[in-house]
C-alpha cells in the first residue's frame, strides 16, 4: 500500500495541531484519512463536519470539503447538505459533550431518520477545551473539574442509544486499538444510512490526571485493559461488568435511508 | 522479510513518547531532549503501529521487501 495517499487529504501544511501532546484526535484525523486514501475518495465529494471543542479542530486540517457548524447542531446542517447534496460521502465528526449533551436530540433524530451520515463520535469523558467539566458520557463516580467528589450522575451509552434509535452500523473502539478503528471506519464509510463510530479518546491533560490515570502512556495501557470486545463482555457476570467497558460491532443493517424515503413518498 | 526505514519529523514531534512505550520491537529509545531516537532500526518489522498510533504525523515508515 502506497503510505503517502492519505497525506492529499490532510493539510500537512498546517500542523503541528493544537492537541495536547499524546491527544487521540490526531489519531482519529490519521485513521480517517487512511480510510478515506483506501477507499480512494475524491475529495470534492467529501465532507468533514465538525462540532465545538478539541474535536472540532480537526476539520482545520484536511484538505476535503469542511465545515464547522454550531455546538451540537452540526447534525442537522449535516442533514440539509445530504438532502440537497446526496452524491457526497458526509462525515460528521463530534465531540462527546458536543454530540451526547447539547446536541443529544439532533443525533437521535439523525438515527431515527437514518440519514446517510458517518458520525464518529471521539469520547474523551469530558469537555477538554474548556477545563475538563464532565459530559453525560463520563462514567459514573470520575473525578472532573465539576464533579470533585465523584461524578454524581449516571451515565449514557449512545451507542445503545442509537441502535434503538434506528441507525444502520454502529460501532465502539478506542484509540489504542489503532487497525481496528481504520478498518471500521472504513467499513462504515462504506454503509448506507446512518452510522456511528464511537472512539474512546484519551485526554491526559484532564481526565488522566484528575482520575490519577497517569501519562499518555498509562491510559493508553487503560484503555488496552478496560475495552473488550463484546462478545467476550456479554459472557460477563454482571458484577464483573462493571470493571470493564466493551468495544466492537453492536449494530450491522441495511434500512432504507432518508434519502429513499423522501424520494418514494414523491413518487 | 521486509526491511524498514523510520523517519522523526522533528518539527511535528511533542514528546508525548507512544512511539517509544508501543513499538513491540522496542526500536526507539528517548534522547536528551526527550525525543524518540531510532536506536535498534534493524529489528523493525515494519509492523507501522508507531505511523498509526503518531498523533502529530511526525512518523513515517518506508518498508520494502527484500527477500
């Protein structure tokens, strides 16, 4: 495989980012130009969206069509482009507290619609940008800037969310798990409808060190440790689930998307 | 088997040391300055974990087949 294709879609001239050193974004930004160099996508038919936060910056460094939309609103921008536009591949990429917070509804409404949209979803457990408060998908008892005591809270797992909301393909890893992430990308840049790739990231500026994590290094081997795959965790006594999170494919099938129900209910 | 050749773009590196601590191999040791320095280039493998998982692009891995 030729190692320099994915570098048309990344503006190279523009790095170094403004990630914290060891920060999964980057990681994200490489998976998904891989995929998109493997797939050899023209990139004037490609679309990065992007939310508010660290996430958000990533659309500052491709080179494919971009576009920055409202915090957690970027969904339903997204929604219009593919309605008006359906040839072009959307890839929306979202924060954790931009997606599942302030955002919540639209990502729900974009499941159950079944719009054909790529969400990945790069969850870092907290708001990093702005000092590292706690989102809805911070597990239960995390220490954050706004929870000093323990997350009070529970939490929520979209990716259950969306499979009962009616997305297409839906699936979890981690930044650790680095080919895993390229190949579902991939595959699911390549489904119909919605589809959502849920990323756990590490933030070693906040959530590493106020849960006493460690460095880059420590989380990475955290996340090693903590993710299995689902298959292996459903096996699990319910009070050994609660030690461990699970990665892999939830969801696998092929609704008919917004696109097709718009056009059949014209005729 | 396949030989390999690493290249360190300083300019992008941030020391954040996963190149380092993941490469099965243990190609890479750090320097004075804290950045990765390709000490042991003849045991890589070309297996590209340090390019994939390089969150500033500062790594690149040519490999090439020499049988």
């Amino acid at each position: 495989m030729p190692s320099d294709d994915y570098k048309q879609y990344v503006a190279m001239d523009r790095l170094p980012s403004i990630w914290c050193p060891g920060c999964g974004n980057g990681v994200a930004l490489k998976a998904l130009a891989l995929a998109f160099a493997e797939l050899e996508m023209p990139p004037d038919k490609t679309l990065l969206a992007n939310g508010i936060g660290c996430s958000g910056r990533v659309g500052d460094y491709v080179r494919c069509h971009r576009f920055h939309g409202t915090h957690g609103r970027t969904l339903a921008f997204v929604t219009g482009i593919k309605l008006v536009r359906p040839e072009i591949k959307a890839v929306c990429l979202l924060g954790d507290g931009d997606c599942s917070a302030i955002g919540m509804s639209h990502f729900v409404h974009s499941a159950r619609r079944n719009v054909d949209i790529v969400t990945i979803v790069i969850n870092n457990y907290n708001y990093g940008m702005t000092g590292g408060q706690f989102s809805p998908l911070s597990p239960y008892n995390v220490i954050t800037s706004t929870s000093r005591s323990g997350k009070a809270e529970p939490d929520i797992d979209i990716c259950k969310l969306a499979d009962l909301a009616g997305a297409n393909y839906v699936f979890r890893t981690t930044i650790y798990h680095v080919v895993e992430m390229k190949n579902y990308i991939k595959e699911a840049l390549g489904k119909k409808g919605f589809s959502l790739v849920e990323i756990v990231s590490p933030c070693p500026t906040y959530y590493a060190r106020y849960n006493k994590i460690g460095n880059i290094i420590k989380q990475l081997e955290w996340l090693k440790d903590k993710f299995i795959p689902i298959e292996e965790y459903n096996q699990m006594k319910d009070a050994e689930k609660e030690n461990f999170f699970w990665r892999g494919r939830l969801t696998n099938r092929d609704l008919p998307d917004l696109y097709q129900h718009t056009r059949r209910s014209r005729g | 088997m396949k030989k390999a050749n690493v290249a360190i773009n300083k300019d992008l590196c941030k020391k954040c040391a996963i190149c380092v601590h993941f490469c099965p191999k243990e190609v890479f040791t750090i320097d004075q300055d804290g950045y990765p320095l390709i000490s042991r280039l003849d045991k890589c493998t070309g297996c590209r974990l340090c390019f994939l998982r390089c969150p500033d692009f500062a790594l690149e891995v040519e490999t090439e087949l020499d049988d």
